[in-house]
C-alpha cells in the first residue's frame, strides 16, 4: 500500500513537471510562430523551417537509442533509488549493471556525434544549395548541425536519468533549457541576426543542459563512473538485438513526420515550405502538450512491466491515454477557433496552409496520439513490434506524400498521411491486444 501510494505521488509530481514542460513549449511556441514572421521574410522563414526539418534527421543518429536509454535504465532502476545526497543505493547487482549501462551509453552516443553528425551536415549543404539565392546560410546551417550534436549528447545522459525514475528532476532541467533557448531565439530574431537566431539559441541550450547536468547529478555521474570500473557487463547482445529493430522504426518516422516541409522546399520553392513547416510546427506543440499525460509516465511503466504488476499497469495506461485525447481534442477546438476568429484580420494568418490543409494535420496529429500510446505500451517491455508496421507507412507515406504534392493542389499534401490509417490503426491494435493477451 505505501508503495502504491509513494508512486502514485511520485506520478503526481512527475507529470506537473512534465506538463510545466510542455506548457512552456505550448507558450513559447504560439509567441514563436507569431514572431517568426515578424522578423522574417516569407523566403527566410522557409529556410527556418527547412532548417529544423533537416536537423530532424538526427532521428538517423538516434534510431531509438534515446528511447532504449530510458527503457534499460528504468527496468535496472526498479530495484534501486535516490539517497538524499543523490547517491544511488539498492540492489548492488543492478547497480554494477546500470552503472556499466551508463558508460556503454556515453561510448555509443559519442561515436554516434562523430560520425552521424557529419553526414547531416553535408546532406542540408547539398539540399538547401539546390535553390538559388542570395541569403547567407552556409555558416548558420554549420552552428545549427554541430550544436544538434551537442545536444544529442546530453539529451542521451538525460534520458538515461530520466528512466531512473528522475522524471521530476529531468522535467524540470529540461525546462529551463527550453527557457534558455527562447530566450536566446527572441532575442536573436528582434536584433535581427535573422537565421543566426535558431542556430545560437540551440547552442545555447546545448551548453545549459551540459552545465545544468553537471550542477544536478555530477554526483551521480561521479558514482556511476567509479562503480563501472570494479564490474564488467557485456551489454552488446542485448543492446544490439534491438536496437537494429529501432532504428528501422525511428528511421521510418523521419519519413512519416518530418518529410513535407524538405519536399515542399524542393518542388514548390522557400514560401511555400514556411507555411508548411510552420503549420506542422503548430500541431506538434499541440501533440506534445497532450502526450504530457503519456511521458510522465514511460519510466512508471517500464518498472510496472519489470515488478510484473499488471493490473497498476493497466490503470495508468488507459487512464492517461484518455487525458491525452481529451486534452488534445481541447487543442483542436482553440486552433480552429482562433483561425476562425482571426482570418483575414491577423496576417500572421495566412502564413499557414489552408484550413483544408490543416483539417488534415488535426485528423493526423490525433489519431498519432493513439499510435504513439499504444507503442509506448509495447516498447515498455524492452520489445519492438512495429518494425514492419514503421517501415510499411514510411515507404507508403512517402511514395504518397510525392504524388500527392507533384499531380494534386498543395492543400491535399497531407492526404497521403492521412489514408495510411485506413491500415495503421487496425495493424496497431491488432498487435496491441495480443501483447495484452499475454498479461491474462
């Protein structure tokens, strides 16, 4: 009873910051995609958007490392806790373990900056080379890539942490990070350094999260670091056997997410890219403030799985997936509100795609809100079921997605993304219960 009403608490405090988080990003956002093109023009704010859909092919160095960081950490963290000078004290097997889990990250991770890294940088000089224009970019681009590697190396130690049952703490850092990085962007973009704007402020934030860990769990770290040299684990085998799994699915997902704005920069020129990227821009913070219910959560259900605790388990999940639809139903109804209300009296307006267009990304976004809990679900049990299912709506996707913007109006761009659940929704809950099934 205790233990049920410590996680429950723990859960509380876990999702407040969490949804802080999301909050802020929620805030920020909007002011964001106000500012944007007040200090941009259309031709720029292409090459904002372009910029960030590009810098998303660090999902390539990713390839769900981020994700199996957490999910390993948490199933080794369900024996130990935080003492109160943030030593980690427990079951002494799973300490070794987690402590040469840990170091093995930072090696993978490190190698991953080196040598993918590189390779993004010279596939968005060849890309945002093929238009012709007199904007300086080369050296904005340079800042951008090497500060995304950055921050891809702390965000691995992070969600390292973070699946040590350090939602709270990590919710929290994470938050003034995000702080910092606005902070950093407004100001760029009201002194006019114009795309100079997004690359410092990820920068920025790069060298915050890095003092900012150090500051929070250098005593961690520390302990971590000393421990994993009196105990050797081979954490190959097991890293490798799925990680091969993720990264066909985290691959995927640059194509179902993130392929429209690169695409339309490509066939219909800068202008029309900053519309799309700034509409998807609009809908994704919509979907992370409504999946705060489902990432409070994810080292809770890792340790759930491991402690066997089935009917808990099953509590939290639905529980929170209903909040999640819920909240982003709410999202959907203020969008279009505002869109009504304003159109033709904002002009910041008419920087977005049409309402058709964004009929579609509402439709899209909601219904990922669903595929994205119930792969949580899976995921949860250090498994990966979706290989198929990722690659099969990647290539169907994007196979869609060009003839969609090559024959159709640029209004059905997202129509291919949308018939894909005609088969994606069936195949997902059909993996889903016999996963559940399991558990009876």
């Amino acid at each position: 009873m205790l233990y049920f009403e410590g996680s429950l608490m723990l859960l509380n405090k876990d999702l407040i910051f969490t949804a802080l988080n999301q909050l802020w990003k929620l805030i920020s956002g909007p002011l964001l995609l106000l500012v944007v093109p007040l200090y941009l023009t259309p031709e720029e704010q292409g090459y904002w958007y372009t910029f960030s859909s590009l810098a998303a092919l660090a999902i390539m160095a990713d390839l769900g490392f981020s994700t199996i960081i957490l999910q390993f950490a948490a199933h080794e963290f369900a024996y130990l806790s935080f003492d109160k000078k943030n030593n980690i004290v427990g079951n002494e097997f799973h300490l070794k373990k987690l402590a040469t889990f840990f170091i093995f990250c930072l090696k993978w991770a490190t190698c991953i900056v080196l040598i993918v890294f590189p390779i993004i940088l010279c596939i968005g000089f060849y890309l945002l080379s093929q238009q012709q224009t007199a904007m300086q970019w080369h050296i904005p681009w340079l800042l951008y890539g090497i500060a995304s590697g950055l921050m891809f190396l702390n965000s691995s130690i992070l969600f390292f942490l973070e699946g040590c049952s350090s939602v709270a703490r990590i919710q929290k850092l994470r938050l003034k990070v995000s702080i910092v990085m606005t902070l950093f962007m407004f100001g760029g973009l009201i002194f006019q350094f114009k795309l100079y704007a997004l690359s410092l402020s990820l920068l920025g934030g790069a060298l915050c999260s890095f003092g900012l860990i150090y500051r929070s769990f250098g005593i961690t770290i520390k302990q971590l670091i000393a421990v994993s040299k009196t105990y050797t684990y081979s954490w190959k085998k097991e890293f490798l056997s799925l990680i091969w799994r993720y990264a066909i699915s985290w691959a995927s997902g640059y194509f179902i997410f993130q392929i429209y704005t690169p695409l339309t920069f490509q066939i219909h020129g800068a202008i029309a890219a900053g519309k799309v990227g700034i509409s998807i821009a609009l809908w994704t913070a919509v979907f992370s403030l409504a999946n705060t219910w489902i990432s409070a959560i994810i080292p809770k259900l890792n340790i759930y799985i491991e402690k066997k605790e089935w009917k808990l388990l099953d509590k939290v999940f639905y529980k929170n997936l209903l909040l999640s639809i819920m909240t982003f139903s709410i999202g959907v109804i203020i969008v279009f509100l505002v869109i009504h209300i304003f159109k033709g009296r904002l002009a910041i307006i008419d920087r977005f795609v049409s309402n058709i267009s964004m009929m579609f990304l509402a439709i899209n976004w909601f219904l990922q809100i669903i595929i994205n809990t119930l792969a949580v679900y899976l995921r949860a049990h250090k498994e990966e079921p979706l290989v198929l299912f990722s690659f099969s709506s990647a290539l169907y996707i994007s196979v869609t997605t060009f003839l969609c913007i090559v024959y159709l109006p640029i209004d059905y761009l997202f129509v291919g993304y949308f018939s894909s659940y005609l088969f994606a929704l069936p195949w997902i809950f059909s993996i889903f219960n016999k996963k559940r099934k399991t558990h009876l």
